[in-house]
C-alpha cells in the first residue's frame, strides 16, 4: 500500500499525499506528531536542495495613505466595501 503519492499537478503546485498513523487518541499528542513530521520533511527537502514556495500576498498603498495615518488625520481616501460573496 503506497504511503505516498504524488497526486497532481496544482496551478502553482506539486501536490503530494503523504498518509501517516499515529498511536494515540489524544488531539494534543496528535498535534505534537503532526508538527513533527512536518518539521522532519522540511528539513530532508532542504537537505536535498528543494525549495518550497509559500504563498503571498502583496498590499501597495499610496504613500500619502501612511502620512495621514502618522499625522492622525482622518483618510479623505474613500472606504473600502468588502464583497457579500
């Protein structure tokens, strides 16, 4: 039975399924060994020179926004409205 696969091509991913068993029944053991893992496979991709990309995301603001800010000025600039989707 295969324990790891690699599954796909993501649109800016390689994705991998890595199936693990834990011995415990108690959630903060499992997070303990989870943590580890993770640690563990990092460190064997670094090892062998893999570089893993993380996502980001980048915020450009007009620089007269942060002068207003440091002033203590109230933004003339208009109010942002969040999506309902």
């Amino acid at each position: 039975r295969k324990l790891v696969e690699f599954v796909e091509f993501g649109g800016s991913s390689l994705d991998i399924l890595i199936i693990y068993f834990v011995k415990t029944v108690i959630w903060e053991e499992m997070q303990i060994i989870q943590a580890d893992v993770n640690l563990r496979l990092m460190g064997i991709l670094k090892r062998n020179g893999v570089g893993v990309a993380f996502p980001t995301t980048t915020l450009n603001f007009d620089s007269s926004a942060f002068d207003v800010f440091r002033r203590g000025e109230k933004s003339t600039l208009p109010a942002v409205q969040a999506d309902d989707n």
